[in-house]
C-alpha cells in the first residue's frame, strides 16, 4: 500500500518570493489607482448647442423687426393725433382712431415692439407715427423717439450667453478627460492586471 503523502496546511503555505513582488506590486497600482471622472456625454454638448442657437434665433426674432420699424418711422414716418379705441390682452392690441391729418378717422392697430406695447386706456388721446406708405405700421410718438428697452431681446441673448458658456465648459472637461486617460488605457491596465494574475494562478498550481 502506497504511503500518503502529508500536505502542508493551507495556513502554513507561502507564496513563492517573485509572487509575493508581484502582489504587493499589484496591490500598489490598485492603491494609486482612481476611477476617471464622469465623461460630459456627447448628446449633452449638443444639446446645450442647440439651445444656444435657438435663444439667438430668438433675440434676433425680438431685435431685427423692432430696430428696422424705428428706423424707418424715423426716416419716413408720419404724426398724428389719435385717440385710443380699444385695448385688449386676449391677443393683446392697441386699437387707435386718427383725429388729425390725412388719415383723419382710419382705425389701426398700434404694432408691437418686441412684444410689448404702451399702456393706454380707451378714450386717451396719444401721438402716433406712422408709415405713409404702409399706415398698419404705427408707433406710438414716444416710442419712436425713446425705443423701451427690449427687455425681452436682452432675456433670451442672457439665456443663448449661459447655454453657451455651460456647453463650452462641458466641451472642454470632455477633452481635458480624454486627454488625460486617453482611449483604451483602462481596458489594457485590465486586461495587463487580468494576464498577471492568470499567470500567478498557473505557477502556484505547477509548484503544488
């Protein structure tokens, strides 16, 4: 009968010196190593992007039609005495009838100014400029002269300026993220540690 072997107790067992370097070896780069920041997602860029360019559609939606109105009631235009005939905010308008001038009796509709329009009351009398050539277009005198701040304009060219600020700071971080890890750096430190340790695990076997 064969004599059995006596095997060393698993608590007693060393591992070989040239693992035991690799391992604390191993185990230093696990300690040094960080997790890479959140990576900025592409859809994310192009979204704030996106946003920006549709406040600048906007502020040029409220700026462009007012600015080119002033100018040219400036240049051209016409005043009149007229009186208020009705207000409404359902859509909101301001409906005046001239008293004075050519246009003596006509009614119109004062245009808005970026959406906005002057605060009147039906029956007050008001100075009005307006085109000859297109008398639909009409100001009211004082607006013509002192334009109201187009409060509206400078809201949606603040929001396209925060887009755009945020989307750039997000672009930057992708780039500075990328640059630093660089693509495959995680997935060859993996698949470096995983090669290790599947050899370590065959020379341990082939010592048993």
């Amino acid at each position: 009968m064969a004599r059995k072997k006596n095997r060393r107790p698993a608590s007693q067992y060393q591992l070989p010196p040239h693992v035991e370097r690799e391992r604390q070896s191993a185990a230093r780069r696990a300690a040094g190593w960080k997790p890479r920041p959140q990576l900025p997602q592409r859809r994310v860029i192009l979204a704030g992007l996106g946003m920006s360019l549709l406040c600048v559609a906007m502020t040029a939606g409220l700026w462009l039609p007012a600015h080119s109105l002033v100018r040219d009631l400036r240049s051209r235009g016409v005043s009149s005495a007229a009186t208020v005939v009705e207000v409404d905010s359902r859509p909101k308008f301001v409906k005046v009838r001239f008293v004075s001038g050519p246009r003596a009796g006509d009614e119109v509709k004062l245009w808005d100014y970026a959406g906005m329009f002057p605060e009147a009351t039906p029956g007050e009398a008001i100075l009005v400029t307006y085109d000859p050539e297109q008398p639909s277009r009409a100001l009211s005198h004082g607006w013509v002269e002192h334009p109201p701040a187009n409060l509206p304009a400078y809201g949606t060219s603040a929001l396209a300026l925060v887009f755009l600020s945020l989307t750039t700071a997000a672009a930057i971080r992708r780039v500075r993220i990328l640059r630093s890890s660089g693509p495959g750096t995680q997935g060859k430190s993996l698949s470096e540690k995983g090669a290790r340790v599947g050899g370590t695990s065959y020379s341990c076997n082939d010592r048993r």
